[in-house]
C-alpha cells in the first residue's frame, strides 16, 4: 500500500503540474478546450490524493506497521475513529489531508462553474492547482508519509514491521478533537478560493459585481468552518489541558485567529462594494491577506520558529513555506498595482455618521487586531534578531491590548447594522438608540449593585446587553411591520422576514452568537479555584460548592491505566453532581494525561482536575475551578454557525435576481459560441 | 416619508439608479441652504474632536490600567511567569506532575511575597533570577516597548486616518434620511417586490 501511495502522490504532481500550466495557456489563449483540460486535470489531481490518502488511512486502519508515520501515530488498541483521527495527527499525515482537501474544494469549484464564469476558470485552476502543486510537492519531498521501516542487518537493509505502534497523543484522544483539525483545515484551505477567483478577475479585467459576489460566498463556507474550529480548539483545551481555561493566546491558536479576522474585515467591507461600488482595492487587499495569513498560519505550526503546545515537531519545512509565502506577496501585489485603474470607487462617502463609515471603523479595528495578535506573536523571533534576548509575549500582553479593541468592535457590532447607508441623521440616531442605551445603562447601574466592579468585564457585559437590545430591536421592528401588513403571528412574522432577507437577518444571528461570545469570556473575570490534597472522605470547599472524595479507584483497559477520584459535590447542602477526574497512563505512547470532570450549567461550570498524587501522604492533588458563563461560549459558537448557514441560504428576492443573470450569462455564451 | 422629500418607487428600480449610480436616485430632493454650513461645519469639528479626545484617552487608560491588581498573589504572579519546565505553559498552568521547575519557582515566590515586596518588583526579581524570557510579556522599554506601543499607535493612527479620509471624500450630504429609517425598510422592499412583479407580468 505505500506503493499505492506513492504513486498516487507522483501522479497528483503530474496532474497538478499540467492543470497549472494548462489553466494558464488556456486563459493567455481563450482556448475553451484547453481550459477543460485543465479542469479535467483538477479533477485528476483530486482523485490521485485521495488515492493516496486511502492507501494512508488504509495502513493506519489494518495496522500495517511497515509503514513509519502509521508506527508513529496508531496503535492496536486505539479506537477506530481515533485511527481515523491519525490521519491528521502528525506533520506528514496533515500535510496529505490539507492537499486532499485543497482537491476536494479545487473539484468542487471545477463542478459548479462548468457552465458559468468561462473567462475566470482557466486562471482559478491555474492558482488553486498552483497552490495543490506547491503542497504537493512538499508531501513527496520533504514530509512524505509513505515511508517505510527498515532495519539495517548483515544481510543489508531490509523492511521490518513493528509489532505495534507508538499510539496518538493522548491530548489527541478527545472526541471533539477529532473534528477540530478538519475544521480548521477546512477553513484555511477553503481562503484559497476566493484567493483564486480574485486573481483570475483581476488577470481578466472582470472586477464588476460577479467576482464580488462570488467571493463572498467562498469566503463565508471557510470563514464559518474556521470560527468553528476555532471554538473546538479552544473546547479541546479546556476539556483537555486541566488549567481551567480554553484560550491562552498560544502561537498556533492566534495563527488560527489571523484570517479568521481578515475575513471578518472582507465579510463587512464587500458590502459597501455591493451596495455603494466603493472600496474595491481594499476588498481585493483583504482577500489578498487572508490567503496569505491562512499559508502563513499554516507555515508557523509547522516550522517550528515559535515555542508551542500546539505545534507539530520541528522540522525543515519552513523555508519551503516562505518561498511559497513571498511568491504568493509578490505576485498578487503585483497585480493588484497593475489593476489599480479597474478598480476606482464609483462613489465617496456622504458623511461620518454612516453604516459605510461605521464599516471603515470596523475594517480598521479589524487589522489593528490583526497586526497586534501577529506582532505580539511573531515578537520573540523578531526580538532574538534585533537585539539577540529571548522574550516570551503571552496572555497579558494580548489582553491588556487586545480586549478593548474587542470591545470598540463588540459596540460596532449593535451599532453599525443601525447606521442608514449615506448618512444617518440626528433624529433616526434618536430613535434607533435611546432604548438600547437606555435598557444597558440600567443593566449597568444593576450590574455594579450586584458587585461586577471588574472594568472590563462590566463594559462587556454592558455593551452586550446594548447590541442584544440593537439586533433584538431590528427583528421585532421588522416582525411587527409584517404582523400588521400581513395579519401574521408573531413567530410567523420573525420566520418569513429572516426568509425574506436571509443575508440581513443571518447576519444579526451572527451578532447575537458573538454578544453570547462575549457574555462567555466576561466570566472568566469570576474564576476561582482552590487546591487540595484528598483521600476518602476528606472534604474541599469552594464558593457554594461542597466536594466530598469517596475514594479512588485504578484500574486499566488496553489503551491505558487510570487511576479515578470519586467526587460527590453538593451546592448549599443539596446534592448536585457526581464527578470522576482521573490520570490516565497510556501504554502505548508512555505518556500520562488528566481526564477533566466538567459539570456545566448556563450560570457556572465546576471543573475537577485529579492532578496528581502527593508522593509524602499518598492523597490524591485535587484542583477545583469554578468558571462562570463558559457554557455560554459554546452556546455563541453554534449560534454563530446557524447564523452564517442562515445567511448563506438564498433569499426569495436573490434566488430571482440569480435566475436572471443566468439567464443573462447563457444568452451571453449562446451569442459567444462557447 | 416626512422632510418634504418624494422618492417614487420607479425611480429606485430604474436601470440608471443600479449599476454604475449606486445609490444616487433621481427625483424630488431638495438642496439644503448654504446659510450657517461654515458655522455647523465649525461645531462638527469641534465635536468630532472632543469625541476623538475622550475615546484616545479611554483606550489609552484601559490599555495602562485595565484590571491590575495591587497586591500580588501567587495565583496573580504564576499568570504572568511561564514555566522553566519547558513545557511552553504559564506557571499556573504546567501540565507536569510533580514539576520540579514550578515547584522552585513557586518556593522563590511565596519568599518574595513574604518580604512583603511589591508584583514589579518580584517579576523584576524574578527575570533576573530566570532570564527575561520567563516572563509572559516583555517590560516595556527599549526595543519591547515596541511590542507594547505599535499596536495602540496603528490603532489610533489608524483610526484617525479613517476620519480624515471620510471627511476628504465626502459629498455636502444631498439628501436627509427620514428619521427611523435604515435603507432596509420592509415596506419599501414589499412596494419594491410588487412593482417588479408587476413589471414581470406587464
């Protein structure tokens, strides 16, 4: 099977190497054939890694020790979706899965445009099969996972199978683990189709509204799979890592963030180009960024130049990824100067009190976040070159920066949508903001009463409460409009007026996700916790938690030993919650690791780590966490993926304005001969 | 709508009030007289000034004062430490059993925080004892003052560029917006979707 691998992999770069170049040729010449043929050969390409990935997937499967990345990463008694999981566990394994996603989008894109953009595919192959060359070659290269074991005897270097493998890191065995790097990858890998479809307009002079809106729907499929694999990172952690928290502003986490922001930016700006003809190089700018941060969030996992949890193991592909990183820059910039003359604004701005200005604003703050996470998390390389002292830039730099720029955004939030397009006048922010003000100021003066004195986490929760009010306001604004006009009931009313304009409506969801986003992070301003050392009996109290160990019990199963405390815990007396830490042993790996109990409620969750036992009294170290609001992070997380699938579904007005630029196009092909 | 102003549907879906004229529709607005514009211009600015000034010196406060403590805990001093170990965690949050580092490191706290000494001068005590790079975020001086400064400064340069702009670029204002009124009105989009299908069956 590495066999088949291999050669999946050659053959990928054959593929991959002649869809490049034929997309370009194809394009230079407008020849129609050979622009199929290089779709034809994207599709190749995708079947060819997936070849490869199944012969992977295939080894790790059987448990064919052969082969080197299956010994390193599987083991017999791991559970099948967690050998599934191996796929993407180790450096070699995840490069394979980032090409053969790239090859499924590539596919995808190569589908849905069969007959529609004629004049943009022949270069958006070319870049999307530019981009699966690139990794490609670097699969085969330089972090192949078909390599084999061998063993160096008197009779020569032969293939030795292990007799069992090194097993998955045992911080991978989680379940929500298993979906976080798909996630992920699919996030990053999906920025390079708007990349691609913005180069292939900006090489054909194409820069009207098609490109503009195709690129908005390509962002947003990424954009929403990478905020959610975002949040099971950051579930992962604090399920996982047992120091109560879920976000640490670790290298790899914030390399994650960085497109997930830019593509924020272009989510909102690509608005003012739709409705107002504004703004265009900006838009091409950010689609621009948010490729490269998405290859460059991708290089600074792998290179190993920044100290990590999450990193994979230091290799030599680094310089690989900045060569690709100053290709991709140099390129597009190039490109982008050139085009400038195509892509002049049709309108100016009318005044500073507007949703177009209210954009800008957001833009702005968007990038400066942008720059701080990336400065903050590139400083100790860039200090070890200036001034030759390692520094360490951690969680207290970026909250004390970082958060009230959060909350500048989180106030744009509620009031942005309410700005009117042009200029808002006095009377309409009268109108539109004195209840929200008024209701949060009330919900202030409650909060302070009821002792929240922490600055930031009085101002979160103070401006949560005034963009819930704002976006709570728009939909029952709009739903009682309906209910007169339309005799309709209320649920009826919010139901077909989200229909009616999913894009305006699925955005508000999205708001409300991330006002519950923030509610979450406020709580971590209440955190407490204590330490103790426990044997049967013994008690640890915490706020109005009473913990109670009823022993500790061993046992083991063949992935690993676990040793488990038996935690009853009571609140005010009354039985709430029986909770099982335990230090689990993996015998595969030799690794230890902690298994969190967690009881979550929407008020607090309480958090039980069995971190160790106390080699002079033999108790069990018993740390305890109580973490108000966390529940409501994962809350704001599925609210903010409904509301983007809300969003990118059709409204009845766009699905007849689609129908009829359809028809519009197929008229233009008929006339064209295509 | 109130204002003296007339918008006819017809004039929002005609062909030259979509693409190339976004948002420029044709009929029946007024003019606002030139009469005391240089004197609310003046007002405009002075306000978009104060504005300015309170929001710059809020940002800049938080980013100074944020929630510091005063006094120092070994809880408060472990957040800004991270562990020798080598585990690339806080202090606090060293996932090793038993860590021998974080056991010494802890030691050596709780003795600075018995001498009563204040969170600065501990961290300072402490970089000196472990090397600069055990702290969680550099001192601000020298070349990382950097780190701390550049970001407050492209924010509110930045910012202040976005200001400048807009009012370089805009229009005298053409027309009012009714009050209430957010572009999106779902009358006006029911007034729009019928004259269209009316066009459609016409």
């Amino acid at each position: 099977m590495n066999q088949v691998g291999t050669v999946g992999l050659i053959a990928a770069l054959a593929f991959g190497v002649f869809a490049l170049v034929a997309g370009a040729v194809g394009g230079l010449l407008r020849s129609p054939r050979i622009t199929r043929s290089a779709e034809r050969s994207a599709l190749g390409f995708f079947a060819m890694i997936t070849l490869a990935v199944v012969a992977l997937e295939y080894m790790i499967l059987t448990n064919d020790f052969h082969n080197a990345y299956v010994a390193e990463h599987s083991n017999r008694d791991l559970l099948t979706y967690y050998k599934v999981a191996a796929l993407w566990a180790g450096q070699e394994g995840s490069l394979l899965f980032w090409t053969w996603l790239l090859s499924i989008y590539s596919a995808l894109v190569v589908w849905q445009n069969r007959s529609k953009n004629r004049q943009l595919m022949p270069y958006v192959v070319a870049v999307l099969m530019g981009t699966g060359t690139f990794f490609s070659l670097l699969v085969f290269f330089v972090a192949n996972p078909f390599h084999e074991l061998s063993v160096v005897s008197i009779a020569g270097t032969q293939p030795y199978a292990a007799p069992d493998g090194n097993g998955l890191n045992p911080l991978l065995q989680y379940h929500p683990m298993v979906i976080h790097p798909p996630m992920l990858y699919l996030g990053y890998v999906g920025m390079v189709v708007p990349f691609a479809f913005a180069m292939a307009a900006l090489i054909t002079r194409q820069l009207g509204d098609n490109w503009i809106r195709i690129t908005r729907r390509w962002t947003m499929v990424p954009w929403m799979l990478l905020g959610c694999g975002i949040l099971l990172g950051g579930n992962w952690a604090y399920a996982v890592l047992g120091w109560g928290g879920y976000w640490a502003w670790d290298p790899v986490e914030n390399a994650s963030l960085l497109p997930w922001l830019s593509g924020t930016a272009f989510l909102h700006s690509v608005m003012i180009q739709e409705k107002r003809g504004m703004l265009k190089v900006w838009n091409v700018s950010l689609v621009i960024l948010t490729f490269f941060l998405s290859i460059f969030g991708t290089f600074l996992t792998r290179s190993g130049i920044v100290s990590s949890v999450h990193a994979f193991a230091q290799s030599n592909i680094g310089p690989f990824f900045a060569v690709f990183l100053a290709i991709i820059l140099f390129f597009s910039v190039t490109l982008l100067f050139l085009r400038l003359d195509h892509l002049k604004s049709e309108n100016k701005l009318d005044s500073m009190v507007s949703r177009e200005s209210g954009f800008l604003f957001n833009n702005w703050i968007l990038l400066a976040l942008v720059f701080t996470v990336f400065w903050g998390t590139l400083f100790p390389v860039i200090s070890k070159a200036v001034q030759n002292v390692t520094v360490t830039v951690g969680a207290p730099f970026f909250n004390k920066v970082a958060i009230p720029m959060g909350l500048l955004l989180l106030l744009l939030t509620g009031a942005g949508p309410l700005l009117a397009w042009r200029k808002t006048s006095f009377q309409s922010l009268k109108a539109n903001f004195t209840l929200p003000l008024a209701v949060a100021l009330v919900g202030g003066i409650v909060l302070f009463a009821a002792g929240v004195r922490q600055l930031y986490a009085w101002m979160t929760l103070f401006l949560s409460i005034f963009v819930a009010v704002c976006i709570l306001g728009e939909f029952w604004k709009g739903a009682r409009t309906r209910m007169r006009a339309a005799k309709e009931n209320f649920l009826e009313a919010v139901y077909n007026l989200t229909m009616r304009n999913t894009r305006r409506y699925g955005g508000y969801i999205v708001h409300i996700g991330i006002v519950l986003l923030f509610v979450g992070f406020a709580g971590q301003a209440f955190k407490a916790d204590t330490k103790g050392l426990m044997q049967e009996g013994d008690i640890l109290t915490i706020k109005d938690y009473m913990l109670r160990c009823d022993g500790l019990v061993s046992g083991d199963n063949p992935n690993y030993e676990y040793t488990r405390a038996l935690i009853t815990v009571t609140k005010k007396g009354e039985a709430f919650a029986e909770m099982h830490p335990e230090k689990r042993f993996y015998k595969a790996s030799q690794q230890p690791t902690s298994y969190v109990a967690i009881h979550p409620t929407l008020a607090e969750d309480v958090y039980v780590v069995l971190a160790g036992m106390d080699s002079e009294t033999n108790k069990a170290i018993i740390q305890v966490f109580i973490n108000p609001l966390v529940m409501w992070v994962w809350i704001g997380g599925f609210v903010f993926m409904l509301g983007t699938l809300m969003a990118m579904v059709p409204s009845r007005v766009e699905r007849e304005m689609a129908d009829m630029r359809q028809a519009q196009e197929l008229a233009v092909r008929a006339g064209e001969g295509f | 709508m109130s204002g003296g102003r007339k918008i006819s549907v017809a004039s929002i879906i005609s062909p030259a009030s979509t693409a190339g004229h976004r948002g420029q529709l044709r009929s029946g607005f007024t003019v606002r007289p030139a009469v005391g514009r240089a004197a609310r211009h003046s007002s405009v600015v002075t306000r978009h000034f104060w504005l300015s000034s309170l929001l710059i010196s809020l940002f800049a406060a938080s980013v100074a004062f944020g929630d510091n403590r005063t006094k120092p805990t070994l809880e408060s001093l472990g957040n800004q430490l991270m562990c020798k170990c080598g585990c690339v965690a806080p202090l606090n949050q060293c996932p090793h059993f038993d860590c021998a580092e974080k056991a010494e490191m802890q030691a050596f706290l709780k003795k600075e925080i018995a001498e009563g000494k204040g969170e600065a001068v501990i961290l300072q005590d402490v970089a000196q004892r472990y090397g600069l790079q055990v702290l969680t975020a550099p001192p601000a001086r020298g070349f990382n003052l950097t780190v701390w400064v550049l970001p407050s400064i492209g924010l509110l340069t930045g910012l202040g560029i976005v200001v400048v702009v807009v009012r370089r670029w805009r229009h005298k204002p053409a027309l009012d917006t009714a009050p209430g009124s957010t572009g999106d009105d779902p009358k006006l989009i029911r007034a729009v979707e019928e004259e269209m299908k009316s066009m459609r069956m016409g």
